[in-house]
C-alpha cells in the first residue's frame, strides 16, 4: 500500500482492525476510480491496491485530483492475491471474467462491475457481448441490484453489479413489476456522459446537444427483460437511450399499460410500502431531477397515474456512477461484509 | 419606423417594394424577439413596428444584442394600423387572442403564437387555459403545422402557429397516422429552458439538471390529440415533457403500438415519401440530436422499428424558437402572401 | 435536534464525546446548507440546530437533497444557546454581526462566514458595506484565511472566515508577498454562479456566456489590499471578478509584477516550501482547472515566469463552496476546537 | 458545383452576376464550414467548390447540418482553379501556404485563415510554427483585422486574417495604442472550445471546468506585439488563454498601466470616437458577455478607469469563428472585392 503523504493525512480507518481488505481492479476508468475513492474513505474497509494496466506506477491523485486518493497504481499481476479479502472488479466487458475467475480461486469475494455476470442465460450474453471467460461462474452470481436481492447479496460470494440503465429502470418498476401490474412496458432513459466511460464524447458533440442512440438494440434491454420476468412481470419491453450534456446523472422514464386497472391513490401506497425502509430510495411527490442525487447513491422515485390514457408513469432518478455503478457496488460490499449497508456511502 | 444608425446598415429589402408590411406584437420575448429578427433580415418584409408594453421606447438590440434589430420598440396603442398588413402576435395566452380581433377588424392578416386559437373546442380551451377573449374567431383560424396545412395556410387570414412540443410530437407521427398505423402513442418530449420563455429558470436548478414536468398534464396534450384526430389516428395519447439542461431544441421521442403490423422497410418508404419534398423536415438515417437544427427552421425525423416488441418508434429534432415558434410563423407568413416558403428562413 | 429517519441511518458521531455541540445559523442559503452537511457527517461534531428564518419547520432534505441532512430547520429564535458551544454563521453581511454579538456573549466559539468581521477598518466597511451591526468586536476577529493565520485562528473565539476571491487570490499571492516580491498586481478572477448565492442568475443570461463585472469596484479589493499588506505586499491591486457558466469553481489568474527580479526556479523552490506540508494546497505543475478541486476543500495552486515580460504568473483553483467558504470554515473550527485540521474535510 | 436537392430550394443570388465566384478550401474545420455557409448564403457571391482531402464526395451538410450548405465536397486537385475569383483558405497552419501561392499563382485573390502570413518576421514564424512554405509571399500579404487595416485590405490580393485572440485584444486595445496611452499590458483571454477546432476536447475534461493553457507563451502574443507596435504601442504584453465550458465565444480582459494620466471620461471619449462610424463594433456601457455576440460578426467593446490604481481596464467579446475567423474573412473579401463590408454578415 502507497504511504501517505502530506495530503494523507486525510482519515482513514479510525483504529481498530478493517471489515476487509479490498483490491480495486481497473482504477483508470471512471467507475474504478471512484471505486477506489469510496474503499479509500470507508471507515471500515482498507484500500490494498488499485490497478491499472496502462498507469502503473502512477498516483491516482494525479489522474483524478478530485478524489483525493494517493495511492499509486498498481501493474495487474504485482498484486498479491493471498492479501486481499474482497475486490471490486472494474475492468471492460470481457475482460473482467477472467480476472473473476482468479479471485474466485483464492476465495476472495468480489463485486464485479463489469456485464460479465449480469445475464444468466449465456447465449443471451454471447449474442451481445462474444464470447464467455468463465461461464462456469455464472450460476454463483448474484444480480445485486441490493434493494431487491438483499438477502441473495448477503449470502453471495460473486456478485454482478447491475448496469446503471438497469438500475433505474428496475427501481421504477420493481413495485409494479412484483404487484402483477405489469403490461406493456416503455423505458425512455437519458444519462450524462459518464455513463459510457472515460474519454468518450467530443465537447462540440454533446454540448447543446441531446440525442437518441442505439435506438435499434442496446445491450440493457435482455437485462431489464431478464429481472423484470423474475420479479413476476409481463409485457414487452421497449427501451431507448439518450445522451444528455452534462457529466453525471440519470433519469428513466416508464410508461406501463396496466395488467389490471389501478388508480394514482393505489400507487403511492404500493411504492410508500415498497420503499419505506430503504435507506436508498427516497420516494418523492414530484418528478425528480438527476441534481438532486449527484455523488449520492440515492435513487428518487415517483410514480404518477395518466388519467386520460389509464397508463402509469414511473420515473427513477441516480447519480450513474454512484447508484449506477460504484456505490452499489461499495452497497453490495458491505452487505456481503456483514457491514451496515450504508457504510461509507453516507 | 426607427431610423438605421451606423449599425443599420445591414442589408433589408434589396429594393422592390415590400410584399408586406409588418407588425410583431410583443417583441421583448423570446418568440417575440425573434420573430422581430426574421421580419427584419427578410428580404421581402418590411418591420414597420415592434411592440412591447414594458418596454416601449427602449430599442430591441439593447435587449438582444444578438439579434441586431436596431428598432425602437412601440407602445401597443402607438402603431397605425392601417399602415399595417400582416401581423406576428407573439403576446402570452389569454392577452392575445382581444389584439388579434382588433387586428382582423383593419382585415390585417395573422400568424398567432400563442395558444388562443389552437384548439378549436372552446370547452377544452377554457379547461386548459381560462376565459377565451375571441371565441367567435376560432372557427376562421387554421391550425398552421405548415407541412400538414399548406394549403390552408396559404388561403387563411388568421393562423394559430402550434406549439412547440405539437409541432414535434405531430411531424414525428403524422405519416404514421395518415397511413392510418396509429395505434397508441406514448411522446417523452424534451425540452430546452427558452421554451418556457424568457427569464423562467434559475441557472443552479437547470445546469446539471435534467427532470420531467408536468407529467400529470400538459396543455399541449389535448392541441397534440385534436390533430392526430383530425390525421385519422387513433388510440390514447401520453404525453410527457422534460426539461433540458440547455437554452435552445426540442426532442420528442414517440413510441406507437402500431394499429396494423409492419417493418422497418415499410416505414422508411412511407416517411421517405411523405416529406421527401418537404424544405424544412429532414429524413435521417441515424436519431436526430437537437444541436443540428440550432437556430434553423429545419426539423429532422427519424423512424425505427423494435422489433422484439413491434413498436414503431419515431422523433423529432426541432430548435423550439424557429420550427416551434416564430421560424414556423414566418413559414406561415410566407406563404399567407404567396411568398416562396422558405424566404427568410435559410 | 430532528429525530433520524429511515434515511438517518447514515453514519454520524462513532461512539464518544463530541468534540463540539454545533449551530449551524442560516442554512438555506448555499454555504449554510454545505455547512450544515460538513458538520452532520463530520464525526466529532454533533449539528445540534440549522437555522431559517424563512423556512422554520422544513427539513433541510427538502430544500438540499443532494446533502441528505434529514434535520428539521429550526426558527432563529428557538436555538437554546446554552446548548451550543460553537457556531457557524451563514447569514447575509450586516444581519450576521447582531447575531455573532449575541452567541459570543454565550462564549460560543463562532466562525463568521460573512463579511462582517473580515475588514479592520471600520471606514472601510461602512463605505462598502454600510453600518456595522458589532463594531466592538471587531478587535477580537481572526482573519482566517487558514494557511495564513493557522496559530492565531487555533487561539481565536472569532474566526471571520475569508470571501471567495479573496481565498484564492490570496493563496496564489501569498509566497510572493512574504518573500517581498509583490509590485504591481492584476488578478483577473472567475467564479462559477453559486459564489453569488442561491436564485441569482436566470439560466438564459448564464448558460453559453462569460462576462466580467463590477469591473469598477467589488468589495472583495479592500479585503484583499488589506491582507496582502499584513503578509508584506506591496504595489496596487486591480481586481476583476468574472461569471463562469458554471454552478461550482472559482480561478484567480494573478500578473505581478516583481520587486525584485527572479526565475522560474526561484519561484517553484519559494512556492514548494511554503506549501509543502498544507494538507489542502496542492502545488501543481500544470494550469490549474476549477473541476479538479471539485465538492473538496483543496486550493490548488501554479506559478509560472513569463522571461519576455518578467512578470510572475500565479494561479489559484478552488471550489467557492468549499474552500472559498463552507470548507474552509469547518477547517477553522477544527482548529479552534483543537481537533485535527482535516476531520470532516476528506 | 453540386446539385440543389430539395432542399437546396433555400435561397441564394437574386438575380444578377454574382460579384465573384469563390473557393472554400479546407470546409471540414469549423472555420471552413462556417466560411462555406456565409458565401453559400451571400447574396453577391457564389459558391463554386469546397474541398476536404478526408470528405471528397460527401456533402457538407451531412457534416454539418446546423449550416445547410447542400454541396459536395471536393478533392482538392479536382478544382478549376480557372473558374475562381476569390478564396477564403481555411487549412492549417504550414499547409495553407503553398496553396495559397498557387492560387496567387492563377491571380486569385485569398483571404487566408492560418497563421501562414501573418507574422511579418520570417525568424518569428519559424520559431512558433516551423517552416514557412511560401517566405517570398509574406511581402505582400496585409494583416486583415478590418477596423485597422480596412483601406489595406481594399487594396490587398492576399489577406492573412487575423488570430481570434488577437483580433478581440487588438480591438480592446487599438484606441490605446493609437492615442499613446500604452504602457505594460497584461491580457487574459478566455475562449470557448471551438477556438481549438474540431474534435479538440473531451467533454469530461471540458465541461464544469475552466483552467488556463499555455500560460508560458501562447504563439498569438507575437502576433499581438507586432500589431500593437504597428500602432505605436508600447511596453511589454504578457498574454495568458483560459479554455471556457462553452462552444463559442471569446473575451479578452485588458489591464493597461498607461503612459500618460487619463481618467474615465476622455477613455470613453476616446473609444467613442475611434469606433463610432464601425458597423461591427460595439462601444457598451456594461461589461460585455460572449453571449450577445454569438454566430454574430460583432466586436463589444468595453472600457473602465481603476481609479485606485491609475489602471486602464478594456474588455472585448467576440466570437471567435465569426470575428475571430470567418466572419471576418468575408468582411475582409467583401473590401477586397468593392462589395459592402457588411455584405452576408448581418
């Protein structure tokens, strides 16, 4: 582990022994990167090394300033695995599986943000990603998206953190979805930039600008479908990204026909009970915006009923990189940890 | 008129009389401001006064420098209207609609940019927006969404320019509903912040932002309904809007149930040859994003199939102010007085 | 104090004492609310009150849900002071002094995050300012730009916590003025909108443009003359203020020209050693951006030397929030408190 | 020259031979393309070829379709350049110049917009830019910043236009210059990102952030010397660019220590003066926003005394590819060619 300069004097752990000893792997990208920032300031979990491929020997304070993370990188196979208790695993798609698999061999238990895991059907995962590192694996994977697989989560040694469309779509739906209200469904979702990675998008492309894309087919669709049918729903599911100009932040919007009819009064109880103990859901009276959960790991909801068209519309609103991707993942940590859930996520 | 100083050299009518003299009331906001700029730079127009309660005496470029319509702006009751023939009313719903009958009593022709005289059910009008100042005029107006009313435009003498989310919900759906393939729409439209006009948003509660609104009803919901009606289509409509984090452009994205099956073939051969020789609707292959039509008349549509759900999925990229606004209500202009359409618009 | 919710659940104080009982006075403005969050997740300081007049009874979550601190606002009126053993103070210049009069006849250690107590010179506060609301204790108030006056702020009872501007223009001047080299100086400074408060600026005059202001004079010169002289500096000061399209960040580019001649090495060795051990100066070898220092309480700070003009070039980036206000309170108070400079700040 | 599509029905000469037939060379950059849309749409000018070594054979609107120029781009050894009256080069920087002698060559009159010719001093050229491809033209060429050189250019066959930093620092600081009141100068300057062509920016490290570049020698301070010591300016200029979270737009922030004592009255005297009779520059009461002159021709002027330091403070806002680059190309071929200045610019 990097020793701590002036500037890390920041806090860390306040004695006593850490839950566990994490590896980040992928630190470059921008869910790694703040994968390691959230390990790096968790009271109770110790950063043992962040990794990259391309930046070893490099501080990652000097390529994310903002985070305040003064560890240097580590190469990929400097990294002693018998050291480590836990990992977030944040390479590309592909990539992760067989990094999965290694850990698994050292029993390490991981949080793999990758979609290596994602889909249990494997031809559904070879249709839209190729070819499989380690399909053995994937009958030990837990989809964690936490708020509707705890307990699977708690008990999990391998966890697939969920896409970050996903996410919110499922947050929007869920209580739909487990009520049998579930019809047809429409998901029109919008994210910043950040959600496709470092690097990605030309400034005079995107500011000013808003967008559709991947209209014909995005690789979150069979994911949606395939935990949607789990929690007991129903109909076809259409679902269109759009790029939005800014940084962070994602919002989907659903448009359900109804299996049965159902009115605005029904709704908000079935979302009030669904969510009233989440401590990461927050269920609001009006349309939430995606400022209001930046660097958070608060997903807001709100479900609305269409008179006129008898349709329900559900809206879930998350920070991309944080509920999206890297603070669930820290979410998933804790409870498989046997941590407070809420743990350095505060 | 205002005299031209230094700067008002810029060029105006290449000498010729004028087609038409001009009026725009309520120039100080932003459809108002613009539609003074268009009048202004058209080669074929005369700007013979611009009107503003507030700010009467104060000349336009000192509020929109951008613009550069170096024009003093008159009190309401200060423009001879017999000096007048065609008029822009750019004024807020409700203070229209007494102007406009004023102005048809000097038999000025009218391009109205407010809501008065878009929906021809007086009932609905005074559900959504109070008291009507003119109902006895609502049968003399025509709808203008010039591609689908060319010709009554051309024949009318008061025109209600439609709203901006219509004018975009209706040039993404039209040919669907011509062809009689309407079944039901979903339109998530979204919008930039100058379609609320001007000086409605806090810059801390927009940047960064993105949230919907309205999502239990909008007036432009029962204005999209009467004209998908009057096209022949169909099922119930859900219209939602959402606000961008940016000043100008307007995405609706609309997904149909489709009232019969087709594919993907079908509908580019029914869009192709719908606006194939449309001057301001551009048929692209790829989803339109809203920076390519900033500050142009030009809407660009885009149509696909889902083919796991047969959806028929359809947009629309439009700038709000021009195609949405005051661009349309020179297009309307143009051709009440058998102008080319396009003249001013290039 | 609020009773915790669902979403209470979120870390506070680990077992032990306190450090401090604090208040939190006017947190509906933009560095109240920052201040409120700072001390509700900092974990030696219980936030006992938050204060509003104008929003008495609403949780702060309502207003801030980004910051997630489920506390209820309390009125100013309703805070049992003796309850309190140190102060944040958030209120507008000249409402502020009357209250810090009152908490200090409490003995509560108070820092002041207005202007009231930051200029000496009575005259000169009352020229820019108007009348002093506690000129008496105006004798007793620690300047507390942190770098500069860390012992004297460590023994005060009242910190005036610095402006915005002035934070970084005095970071960046500083080594140059102890070390004598300060002749004449240009500070050419850019602020994102939230330096001006919440609700300021309409997104339309913002968003896509860049302007300076107050090019004449803006209250924050005297603050800087009056410090730069205490450090030893030196010639006249030309200060302009500029608004970025931003929400969040603030650079002071500095033109000096030197007292004395000097190089590019001279002034790295003079900066490096000065800043080597401040936990929140990073000295940095390229320009400065304002994203870098983000939601953190860094400065980061360059020096360059122009050989054709032989002028000193100096750079300060920071969040205006943060450093140039909430942040940099909560580092005083620690100090005040005798706790380590850096709690609550990581 | 291509085909009119449909919509190529937008309007172009009216009637009449078109004052010259002209060239576009390089109208893939942002400044070639602006500069093909503002002859396209000229009414005195025609728009015989665009070339792109990369896009031969694609139309410029499929790359740019904000512009509506529906013409085919062409390689550019398939041009006649006997069917050429006039070219505007918009190549970069070494590469214009051996074109720009072939065209002289065939006797056609160019207006070019690199850096190519307009550094007077060979050795000075070399040094910022490498070497120069036609040394034996730089005689000829006059440096095309309008308001200064407008007889110059009337009379000129090769115009080199002027630098976007340069031309707003130029304007800001001509009045001074040619009145004798310039001492040392300090400019800081802030461009949007377009100021750095296509494709130049990743929006993650754009967007929210804002940081100087270049601070230790930018290659527009010789240009700006040697332009102001061509007016009689004076001491030493020190020039630092900032990049702003914004597409386009460019101020130049001015700090003059005058020669002689002056005040604010005779300044504004002054300034009223030299541009009273300048259709493109704007004398402003108020600081000027980049906002106000955006896709406009417009110089906004501004001027202040510091009256504590004895210091001149003048701002200019412009844009930068249209005063800054194409804009003002066509202002300076409009004058080569007999045409009004303001001739497509309004």
């Amino acid at each position: 582990m990097s020793e701590r300069t002036a500037h890390g004097t920041l806090p860390q752990p306040l004695g006593g022994e850490p839950a566990a000893r994490v590896l980040v792997a992928g630190a470059t990208g921008l869910t790694g990167a703040l994968a390691a920032r959230l390990v790096w300031r968790h009271l109770r979990l110790e950063l043992v090394a962040a990794t990259s491929r391309s930046s070893a020997g490099v501080r990652l304070d000097a390529l994310y300033p903002q985070h305040r993370v003064p560890i240097e990188l580590s190469a990929p196979d400097a990294v002693d695995l018998d050291a480590i208790d836990a990992a977030l695993v944040a390479l590309p798609h592909a990539a992760a599986a067989p990094l999965v698999a290694e850990l698994r061999m050292h029993a390490i238990r991981v949080v793999d943000l990758s979609a290596d895991f994602r889909l249990r059907d494997l031809d559904s995962y070879e249709r839209w990603y190729g070819e499989h590192g380690a399909p053995e694996l994937l009958d030990d994977a837990v989809y964690g998206l936490t708020e509707l697989a705890r307990e699977r989560v708690a008990g999990a040694d391998l966890v697939a953190n969920p896409g970050c469309y996903p996410t919110a779509a499922l947050l929007a739906l869920a209580p739909l979805a487990e009520a049998g209200f579930l019809g047809e469904v429409v998901i029109d979702a919008k994210s910043g930039v950040s959600g496709a990675g470092r690097g990605g998008f030309d400034f005079a492309e995107v500011s000013e600008n808003f967008k559709p894309y991947k209209v014909e087919g995005h690789r979150h669709t069979p994911e949606i479908e395939q935990e949607l049918r789990a929690l007991g729903g129903g109909g076809t599911v259409t679902f269109v990204p759009h790029l939005l100009p800014i940084d962070q932040g994602l919002l989907a919007s659903c448009y359900v026909t109804p299996a049965h009819e159902t009115d605005a009064r029904e709704l908000r109880s079935l979302y009030g009970e669904r969510y009233a103990s989440e401590p990461f859901v927050d269920l609001v009276d009006a349309p939430p915006g995606v400022r209001d959960v930046r660097d958070t790991n608060v997903a807001r909801v709100h479900v609305a009923h269409d008179e006129s068209s008898s349709r329900l519309l559900t809206f879930c609103a998350i920070d991309n990189l944080w509920k999206g991707a890297s603070g669930q993942a820290v979410q998933n940590l804790n409870l498989m940890l046997g941590l407070e859930e809420t743990e350095g996520l505060a």
